[in-house]
C-alpha cells in the first residue's frame, strides 16, 4: 500500500519525522509531498524545493520504505487541490495529514485519510524553529542530523538572518517590490 505525506517542510523537523516513523508501520512506500514548492527565501519559506527533497529523502532513508518525494506546487483553490496533488503524484491508496483543511479536502474527493497525534507540537513548529534559528537558539536538536547537514551545506542559516532583516523603513527586504 503506498501512502501520501504532505508538508512544507520548512525545515523537516522531528514532528514531520516521528509522523513518517508512524507512516513507515502502516504502508509498504510513501510520497512525501513537499508543499509550496515554488516559494523560497522568504523568513516563511526560506528553503528552496529541491533543499527540502534533500532534507527529507537523507532523513528517511534510516526507515525500511520506499519514498517517493514529489514538489507540489500551492494551488489558489482549494476545491481542485486534491485532483492537482494527485496529478502530481504517484497513486497512493490513503493521505496522511492532521491540518483540517487538507482532511477535508481529501475527505470530499473520497480519498481515505488518517492522522496521528501531534509530536511535541508546542516546540516541533516550522516558525518556532526558524524563529531559533535568527536568533541564534537551539534548534540544531528538534531536527534530524540529515537536516543540521543541509542547512549548513547550504548555508541557511545565513540566508533566514538576511531574509528575515528589515531595511530602515520597516519594509520586508525579502520582498523585491
């Protein structure tokens, strides 16, 4: 049975891993999807699609399962989403996901979805983790070893400091505008 994971991965954190260990006992392969893949650089989305595949494929690779990691695009409506992730994607026979929206969604294009509980959710957060990594946090251990290896080969850290900057006037720098 193969099944489908989706995420920004903004990084790929030990929440999104400990989901995958809980996936890995459930199917024989997994497309991890991996959401918004055409934003980056920006303090919300800093890494580029192809930093996240990295990421995520040399973190999964300790599991016994074949991935398939996929870039999805974000779609402006969401009542056509689930046929666009679909026509991206291997087949999968079930959709994993606790964001209600995308249960939703799926749940209404008949594709069977399952969730698990949240792990350690009050500090394993996208935005909990980039805000460590501007400030000069921890954050290096609420992910795995594979991600703390991308971040530094691409130099990350570097580049969510200068995007999350603001000029004189307050402004985003990140926005080119």
């Amino acid at each position: 049975m193969r099944g489908f994971y989706i995420g920004r991965f903004q990084p790929y954190h030990n929440g999104h891993h400990h989901m995958v260990e809980e996936i890995a006992g459930e199917v024989d392969e997994l497309v991890l999807g991996i959401g918004s893949a055409g934003d980056s650089h920006t303090m919300r989305n800093p890494f580029t699609a192809g930093e996240r595949i990295m990421m995520v494929s040399k973190s999964v690779d300790e599991f016994d399962l074949r991935t398939y990691p996929v870039p999805i695009e974000d779609l402006e409506r969401n009542s056509v989403w689930v046929s666009h992730v679909q026509s991206m994607s291997p087949k999968f026979d079930v959709a994993y996901s606790n964001n209600p929206l995308v249960v939703q969604l799926f749940r209404e294009a008949d594709v069977e979805v399952r969730s698990s509980p949240m792990f350690r959710r009050e500090v394993l957060e996208g935005t909990e983790l980039r805000d460590r990594m501007v400030q000069g946090d921890d954050w290096e251990n609420l992910v795995p070893d594979a991600v703390v290896e991308v971040i530094d080969e691409v130099d990350g850290i570097e580049r969510i400091r200068r995007v999350a900057d603001t000029d004189a006037n307050g402004d985003d720098s990140a926005d080119p505008e």
